[in-house]
C-alpha cells in the first residue's frame, strides 16, 4: 500500500494519477482519499488501517496542523486523523507528503521513476 | 529562475528568503504586497523592514497588479516578492483587484523581467478544513497558485522552525 499524505489542496490525487499514470476511473478503483474523515467518526482506528490497506493507494488530507479546535468532537476528529495517519504509514510500503504538487518520498521508495 | 518558499507563521521563511536572495547576484529588490491596514500589520513591516537593513534591498510596494510595476524593476533584477497570501488575497477582495488571473500574470511579468525571483507564500493549510465557504475559497485558490509556481519554479523550499526542506532542485 502508498500511503499519501499532505495539506489541504496540495495536489495529491493530481500527483498519484500522474506518478503512477492512472486515469480517473483507476484512481477511483484503487485508491481511497479523505480518509481523515473516515477517522473521525471511528472508534476502531487499527481495524479501519486494516480495513484501508486493501486499497492499493491510501490518501489523507493533514488536519493536525492549527489551533486546538475549542469544540471537543472536532478536537478528537483531528487526533483520530492524525492517529490513523500514523498506522496507515506504519503498514505502508511506501509513504509519500504532497505539497505544492510536489511529493517528498518518507518512507520506501517510488513504484516508478516518475517523480 | 523562479524560487517558491513556504513556510507556517513564525517558521522562519521570510528571513531565510532573504538569506536565500542575498547570496545570488543582482540588484536586490523587495516587492512588498501587503496593505497596512493597521498597527500589527505596521508593526510586521516595520520589523522585516529592520531584518532587511543594510542588505541593499530597494523596497517596492504594490498591493495588486504586478504585472503594472514589472517595467520599473531593472532588466537582470534580484526580486524578492513577499507574501503570495496577501497578495492573492489583494486580488480577489480589493476593488481594483485582478482576480487570480492577475497574480499568475504577474509573476509571469516579473519573470520575464528579473534573473531571480523568489516568491514567499504561506503554508495555511495543515489545520484542517472547517472554514466558511469564503476562506475555501480562499485556500483553493492560494493552493492553485502554490502548486502553478512550484511547477514552473527551479527550486521550492518549505522553512521549518528556520531550516530548509528542499523539496524541488537544489539550494543555491
């Protein structure tokens, strides 16, 4: 599994398309994207990292990077966010960040030379 | 060649841009964008302007339209354009702004113009994205353009509490 990861808007679907030369349609079959969200409402973040993991391309937007937000469920949403990020990459073979459109390789090594 | 520095608030990139400038040739100029609104935003100026003395830099303001101040920067120019939030945000909420199209145009004006062009930007997007369809707005269009620059740009650096990440080409 690719486990890519980014701030919002970073250009990280764009980027796994053209990296790994999908059209929309593949990208929509083989990979999962806004899992952030999937995390938030979870109360069983290892078995929903197993349950990703079958997708070959797993995505996340960065949610963890403001202020502590003061209404408590969108405090544990992002902590789940960010816990889940943190299994997804541990499982991964590769982990890619995006920003700007551009990937930063963190863990393995691209499938392809296209980076 | 185009340079793209990001960086969260307080990460220390305008000052590692400027470090960045100072060690390529060319007469350095620094092309201001943001509007002095109020006395935290007079108080920010005036300390990059005390961090930017003695450096030799010709301070240029211009808040939209860059594209227009393009002719007064000399042919072979060292410019560092700071920030691209501001401006972008000049462009689409100030009445005489130009919209999106009018920041790309103008980086594409100074382009042609300088040698070097290092364009500071702001990483405002790690805290989620629970905002007003307004800021939405906002972010996507700042992440447009982010992404448009660091496609073109020879080198993009992200600061992190004062280092650089490089994340396209090399450092000079």
């Amino acid at each position: 599994m690719i486990f890519v990861t980014g701030p919002l808007y970073a250009g990280k679907r764009e980027w796994v398309r053209r990296a790994l030369g999908l059209s929309g349609e593949e990208l929509t079959a083989r990979a999962v994207w806004d899992v952030q969200e999937l995390a938030a409402r979870c109360e069983d973040l290892p078995a929903l990292a197993r349950e990703l993991e079958q997708k070959e391309i797993v995505i996340a937007t960065e949610v963890g990077g403001g202020v502590v937000p003061v209404d408590p469920a969108e405090r544990l949403a992002r902590e789940r966010a960010g816990r889940l990020s943190c299994l997804l990459a541990q499982r991964a073979r590769v982990v890619v960040r995006v920003c700007c459109g551009l990937p930063q390789v963190l863990k393995g090594e691209l499938p392809c030379a296209s980076t | 060649m185009l340079y793209l520095i990001t960086g969260g608030a307080g990460s220390g990139k305008s000052a590692w841009a400027e470090e960045l400038v100072c060690r390529l040739p060319g007469q350095r100029i620094y092309l201001a964008t943001m509007r002095p609104w109020d006395g935290e935003c007079r108080a920010r100026i005036a300390r990059h302007r005390a961090q930017r003395a003695g450096r030799d830099f010709i301070t240029l303001e211009r808040y939209t339209d860059l594209a227009g101040v393009a002719p007064q920067i000399p042919e072979g120019a060292n410019v560092l354009l700071e920030c691209m939030g501001n401006l972008v945000a000049n462009e689409l909420y100030s009445p005489e702004g130009g919209g999106e199209g009018a920041v790309l145009a103008g980086v594409e004006a100074l382009e042609r113009r300088c040698a070097h062009l290092t364009v500071v930007t702001n990483q405002v997007f790690s805290g989620g994205a629970d905002y007003s369809w307004e800021t939405l707005d906002y972010l996507r269009a700042l992440a447009r353009i982010d992404r448009a620059l660091a496609a073109r740009a020879g080198c993009v650096v992200e600061v992190v509490c004062g280092l650089p990440n490089v994340w396209k080409g090399a450092c000079p």
